[in-house]
C-alpha cells in the first residue's frame, strides 16, 4: 500500500546537507559515480561567479559523504548540470552550464575517486546565442559519442546541438546545428519520442514579458540537425521545466511540464500531462 505523503517508511528518509556559506545549490543530479552501484548525488553551487560543483556520495543508509570542488573556473555564474560518459571510459562526467554567453559549457571528467580531484576540467566550448539554462546528453548523431543539446534562453529560443569527440571533448555549436523553438526556453527533456531510433527532445518555454509561453517538441534527424519545432499549446502557461516518460503505461510516451503561472485566487500554476498518442 502507498500513501501520499510520503511517510519516509520506505524511501528516503528526511536527509538534509548544509552547504557551505554563499554556495546556493541550484541542480541535482543522481549518479552512481564511484561505481558502486548506489546511486550519488551531483550538485551545481550557484553562490558566487566562481565555478563549485558538490558531491554527495551515498555510503549507504542515510549516511552521504559530502565533497565540494570549488574555483573549478570562472567568469559566467554556474546555472546548470548534464551528465554522460563523455570519454567513453564507464565513468559519469559532468557538463557545467554557465549562465552568460561565450564559451559557456565546461566539461569535466571525472575521476571516480571520492576525494579530490575528483573533477578534471577540460576546453570549454560555446552553444551559440542566448544564455545556456539547460543541456540533455546523448548520442544525438548516432556516431558513437555522446553528445550535448542545450536549450538557450533568449527571446527566440534555440536549442544548440554540441558534438562531442568520445575524448571527454566537445566542439562549439554552429549555426547548422542550431534550431529554433518557443521563446525563453528554460528546459529541456530528452527521449525518442516517435521510436525512429533518432533522440527527440522537448523544450519548456516560458515566454516573453506578458506573452504565454509554451511546450515544444523537436524530432530528430539522426545526425545533430532536428525537424522544425512544434507546440503544445496550454492557454496563458509559463513553462519552466519538462520531463518525459510513459505516465499511464500504454506504451507512449508522455510529456509533464510545469506552469509557473501567476494567478489569483489560489489558482497559481500547475503540472501539465500531454498524453502520446503514438500517431
Ligand atoms: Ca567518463
Ligand atoms: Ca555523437
Ligand atoms: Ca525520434
Ligand atoms: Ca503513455
């Protein structure tokens, strides 16, 4: 029997960190990154302009090791995660997203050891116009390597497709490589929405000042390049994060997006479900 909420007898229990002063953690990622089959936690710090990425290792139970990376670069404020074996060596690395323009995804790898230097940051690469709020890794061109699509928050958003080399290296997006969606996009899920084998992504958009934002959904080509985008449409919606997956079991898969709409009357917000119709 399951209850809602939850009554912490069987998942996890309350577990709280104090992160050190000024180093606000603003993305999580769940891992296993020493191996060790449990999964750990990855978490982006947001306090300064320098770069901290945190790291909190599940020693089992409740009990997690807590290692933060600090001064890891700087410039631009860290905004985001994405993770993938970049280097092709069956260990976890890291992509940190920085919220300016310029060279603005860092890749790290990483080490698999639980203290430092457990990151080692490589050549920073750039997505194009736009801030890069959010990235998906996967093999997006089917060339063996993982690779990088950002979502760029601008007022004509753009997804940026950033090639990686199997090396733990990347090569900044061109123009070719960029698409549009709907505007100030700020996230993004990944998955093969229509089972072609070519990875599909959704993006949620939040929408100029006063203007309805909304969801898009971008197919594919297989080779870095996707199909032009498409909306799901939800009245005055301001979209700010996204997920995939088969909500209902038929088989389809299905988007979740949250509304960050204000409102009155205690009707603020709400999470979406479009339902696939696998047409
Ligand atoms: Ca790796
Ligand atoms: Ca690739
Ligand atoms: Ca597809
Ligand atoms: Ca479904």
């Amino acid at each position: 029997m399951t209850s809602w909420p939850p009554t912490h007898k069987r998942g996890f229990p309350t577990t709280s960190f104090a992160p050190p002063p000024a180093t606000r953690p603003v993305s999580t990622r769940a891992h296993d990154c020493n191996g060790d089959n449990k999964l750990d936690v990855v978490v982006n710090l947001n306090g300064s302009a320098a770069l901290n990425i945190a790291h909190l290792i599940n020693m089992g139970g409740t009990t997690f090791q807590y290692n933060v990376a600090n001064n890891l670069g700087s410039g631009n404020t860290p905004y985001s995660l994405a993770m993938g074996d970049f280097n092709k060596d069956g260990k976890p690395d890291i992509a940190a997203l920085l919220a300016g323009t310029g060279n603005n995804v860092v890749p790290f790898r990483h080490n698999a050891v639980a203290n430092a230097p457990w990151l080692t940051a490589g050549t920073a690469v750039g997505s194009g116009s736009g801030m890069a709020y959010h990235a998906v890794s996967g093999d997006f061109d089917k060339d063996g390597n993982v690779d990088l699509v950002t979502v760029n928050n601008q007022m004509n958003g753009t997804i940026s497709f950033i090639k990686g080399n199997g090396q733990g290296g990347f090569t900044s997006a061109v123009a070719a490589n960029i698409s549009t969606t709907g505007s100030f996009p700020e996230h993004i899920a990944v998955a093969d929405l229509d089972g072609d084998g070519n990875l599909d992504v959704v993006t949620a958009n939040y929408g100029g000042a006063g203007a309805s934002g909304t969801v898009s959904w971008l197919l594919g080509n297989g080779n870095g390049t996707f199909k032009g985008m498409q909306n799901l449409n939800m009245g005055n919606g301001k979209f700010n994060s996204v997920g995939i997956a088969d909500f209902n079991k038929d088989g389809v898969l299905d988007i979740v997006a949250t509304d960050f709409r204000p409102g009155s009357g205690g009707n603020e917000g709400a999470i979406v479900v479009w339902r696939g119709t696998g047409q």
